[in-house]
C-alpha cells in the first residue's frame, strides 16, 4: 500500500460547475449556469511568452514542437492525478491506469515527500471564476502545508518562471472570492523529470503588484482581440 491518511476540510462557498473547451489552441471555460465563456488564467498570462513560443516552433517545425507540447502535458496531466489520487488517500502503486506510466510515476515518487507536509485539504483541482476579471481557473490544490493555509501549485516544468507568482496570486483572488477560506501562503512546487534532481519549491510573499501583473496580461489579450477584429473587417473590406 502507498496511501496517506490525509483529512479533508472542504469550505463554505458556492463553487461553480463549470466546462472546459479549446478554442483556438486557448482553454475556455463556459459557467453552467450563466452561458459565460471566461478565458482559463493560464490562457490569459499566454501572451507574455507568445513570441518566444512561436519562434521555437520555427525553428524545430511544427511536427516536432506538436510532438513536444503534447507529451510535456500529458506526463504532467498524469503526474498530478497522481498527486489527486494520494492526497485522496488511493494508492497510487495498485492503481491499473498509472501501471505504463513510467516518468510519471518516477516523477510523483521524487515529489511524495512534500506531499507528506500537507494536510486539512480543502479543495482539489478546483474550478472558480470571476465575474469582476472576467476570468477563470482550476486550482490545484488549497490545503494546510506545515499547519498554514495554502494556494500549492504543481509544476512539471524546467524551471520557475516570472507566470508562475502571478497565477497563483490570482487563484487566491478567485479562491477568496468564492469561499471562507484566507489563504497566508502561496507555494509552487516544481517536479523534475531526472531522479537525480530534487524537487524545488519556491515561496511567494502575497503582494499586490502580481494581481496587477495579471490585469496588465488581461489588458493585453483585449488589445490583441480588438485589433485581430480590426484586422478582420479590414480584410473584408478590401476583399469586396
């Protein structure tokens, strides 16, 4: 067996049903009840890294960068239904869905003793948005790490990135806005692919200015919307 006994302190709030959806290589995702489409926040910071994204798919094509992408979100997919699972108090080792799951696995095994330091779970790969950002998200994990409430997020990527302290600020917006929960403390915990690498963690002091970074991202995506609606009708014109 490789279970935990973790406890589970779901808050009080009204957390919404929403559905994800791909639109133009973007994630979306429609409220249930109201019919809105919100961009997902990692959509929305997107834009910071555009161009250098664009010009590596150049360089190495767009099979190879397809081939890439894919299975880059694939394995960290798998890795945090992994961590879902544990901290569910499953085992992960008996479970027939992860038996091929080889990097995964290895991946999830380097990151389990972090795992050990969390406890009182409140929410899991929690969907919330905000009516007043006109945004949305899926949250990894709002839990107890070493006894303080925490935003955790869980990152399968080469390394820390400038996204990464503004996204999560922004999940303790939304996570605030839709329960009871005060969050003190926001972690990325970030999970190497090579066994011999340890798994790094990077604490952010909660600051106003990362909220700001994100309004200035969504800023952005509505310049960069107007002007492909611009674009459009003035190709239309000039067709005619």
């Amino acid at each position: 067996m490789n279970t935990q006994d973790f406890t589970h302190t779901p808050p009080q709030g009204n957390l919404p049903l929403l559905k994800a959806k791909n639109v133009n290589g973007k994630r979306f995702y429609e409220i249930a009840e109201t019919k809105e489409v919100y961009p997902s926040i990692t959509s929305v910071l997107s834009i910071r890294q555009r161009e250098g994204l664009d010009e590596w798919r150049k360089k190495v094509g767009d099979a190879v960068a397809n081939h890439i992408m894919i299975t880059a979100a694939n394995r960290g997919k798998a890795v945090h239904s992994m961590v879902e699972d544990y901290l569910n108090n499953l085992d992960i080792n008996s479970n027939e869905k992860y038996e091929k799951q080889f990097l995964p696995k290895m991946m999830f095994n380097v990151l389990q003793p972090e795992l050990k330091k969390i406890n009182s779970i409140c929410l899991q790969e929690a969907q919330m948005y905000s009516e007043k950002y006109t945004v949305a998200g899926r949250c990894d994990c709002i839990a107890e790490y070493d006894g303080v409430l925490s935003v955790i997020d869980f990152k399968t990527s080469k390394d820390f990135y400038p996204d990464h302290p503004i996204q999560i600020h922004t999940y303790k917006k939304l996570v605030e806005d839709s329960t009871d929960l005060k969050i003190e403390f926001l972690a990325v915990i970030n999970i190497p692919k090579e066994p011999v690498k340890d798994v790094s963690m990077r604490i952010f002091q909660i600051k106003p200015k990362y909220l700001k970074g994100f309004k200035a991202c969504k800023y952005l995506n509505s310049l960069e919307e107007d002007f492909r609606q611009r674009n459009l009708e003035y190709n239309k014109e000039r067709s005619n």
